[in-house]
C-alpha cells in the first residue's frame, strides 16, 4: 500500500511538472526579456530617448545662448540673483509650468527683443509723426517687458483657481475609492483615471513620488509647495496627522469635503453680495447719463428757445 501511494505521487509530480514546465519556460522568457528591455533603457543613448522634444533640442539651445547672454548682463549679487531665482521658480510651480527660471528669463528677452523688431519694423514701414512714433515705440517696449510677466500671472491664477475647483469632486472620488477597498496610492492613479485637471495632475505627481520611494509625508509636503491655497495645504496636513495618529483617511477627506463645498457656497453669496455695488459704478458712468439726457433734454431745449 505504502509502495503505491508513492508511485502514484511520483507520477503525479511528474505529471505536474510536465503541464507547468511550459507555462514556467514562457514566464521565464518574459521575464528575461523585461529585464533585457530595462538594461537597455537605462543606457544613456536611450535615457535620451525619453527626454521630451523641447528638453533634448531646445532647452539645450536656450540654455546656451543664456549662458552667452548671462556674460553681458549687469552683475547682481548672489543673494539677490538666488532670491529672484527662486521667486520665479515658485511662480512657475504655481503656474503648472515645469521650466528652468533661467530658460524663463531667456524667454523674456527673446520675447522683448521679437517685439521691439516688430515695432521698428512697422515704424519704418509706415509713415507717423514723431510723437506717434516714440508712443508706438514705448508700447512696443511695455510690451515686451510686461508681457511675459503678466502671462505668467494669469497662468498662475488660472491654475490655482483649477485646483480650488476641483478640489471637492477629487476628494469626493478618493473617499468613494478608499472605501471601496482600494489604499491611498491605487486611490491616486485611479483618480487620476477617472478626471483630468490641474489638481488631478498633481495628484498624479504625488503618486509618481511615491511609487519612486518618497515618503507620503514627503510628497504632500511637495504638494502644498506647488500651491498657494490654504484649502489644499490644510488638506495635505489632515491627510499626514491621519496617518500619524491612525485615523481613517476616508473620514478625513470627506470632512474636508464638506468645508470645502460649504466654503464655496459662502463664496458664491459673497459675490453675489458684491455684485449689486460693483454695479453701481458702471450704472453711474454709462447708464444714469443717457437716461438723464432723455428725460431733461426736451425740458432743457424748450427752455433755450424760451430764453
């Protein structure tokens, strides 16, 4: 009986060993080849590869000609030139825009010089006065100037108000997912799914840190730096005290929630508010004289002719 069972379990091992040999064989052939894909991706020739268009071709050509120009440019102190830096590096994080301060001081040249080209040219191209000339050419140079800086702002604002938008319907999804079974980091990449927008591309960031060993306090601390919205930092500081103290993340984010939608609320019945008295001044200055001129005007010319 003893001698049997272990024939028969000798021949089902046998048995096994030739069905899963096979599948173990293709795995193995897989696996070599992912392995044999990443060595080749991590040479330099094809780290390249995986820059974009404008970091492999352009970013290297503007930050040539940047380094040429820095050589003319009035010498500042080092605090001064680092605190200008690192201002407009900020303002480039708030804008959503992943681009050197150096690469963006080059644009506003190229940008002023551009448009002080074009000024001239149209000078030359069309006869003025010179009054009228010397105003096209100070323009031209408001132009360049500001220009840049003024997109920059509106990109800034135009981001952050996204993300202070989409706040409420990201957490919303990030609780239903969290409560569905999911952790925090499928929680993130599904969402990310799911919506796009700014504050879902920072999620997305978030997740990317994360997945590259960043700790999770670590990446929302690099979340509230890539804002200036008191909503979004408190939230990141609920998500890290929850993790500190063992509190449930899905109770904390619709909390948050909540506030957010009802900060909102309150926001829109403060415009609303605001909106009659800021139409005062329109209904002054354009509305109130023309019914002023149609109501008084027969009374005022009846009594011209009379006197």
């Amino acid at each position: 009986m003893e001698i049997l069972v272990i024939t028969y379990s000798f021949l089902a091992f046998i048995i096994v060993v030739l069905i899963a040999s096979p599948r173990g064989l293709k795995n193995d052939k897989k696996q070599s080849r992912i392995d044999k894909i990443k060595e080749t991706s991590g040479m330099p020739a094809f780290q390249e590869l995986q820059l974009s268009f404008y970091e492999r071709f352009i970013g290297k050509g503007v930050k040539f000609v940047s380094e040429k120009l820095g050589r003319f440019a009035p010498k500042k102190k080092s605090a001064d030139k680092n605190k200008s830096l690192e201002a407009i590096r900020k303002q480039l994080r708030y804008a959503g825009i992943f681009m050197e301060p150096a690469d963006f001081q080059f644009i506003k040249y190229a940008v002023l010089i551009g448009v002080m080209f074009v000024t001239l040219v149209v000078i030359i191209a069309v006869d003025m006065e010179p009054m009228i000339m010397l105003l096209v050419l100070m323009c031209g140079a408001l132009l360049g100037v500001m220009g840049p800086t003024m997109y920059l702002r509106s990109r800034v604002t135009s981001h952050q108000t996204g993300i202070k938008k989409q706040l409420p319907d990201a957490m919303d999804l990030l609780c239903v997912c969290i409560e569905a079974g999911l952790s925090f980091d499928a929680a993130l990449l599904k969402v990310s799914q799911k919506l796009k927008g700014p504050f879902i591309d920072e999620l997305l960031m978030v997740y990317r840190e994360i997945q590259m060993g960043r700790t999770r306090r670590a990446a929302l601390q690099n979340l509230c730096d890539a804002t200036n919205l008191e909503e979004l930092k408190t939230f990141a500081s609920a998500l890290v005290q929850a993790e500190q103290l063992g509190i449930p993340i899905n109770n904390v984010m619709r909390a948050q929630s909540e506030q957010l939608r009802t900060e909102r609320s309150q926001q829109a019945k403060e415009k609303g508010m605001k909106a009659s008295i800021k139409m005062l001044l329109p209904m002054l200055l354009f509305i109130f004289p023309v019914v002023f001129i149609i109501l008084m005007g027969p009374t005022v010319l009846n009594i011209i002719e009379t006197f």
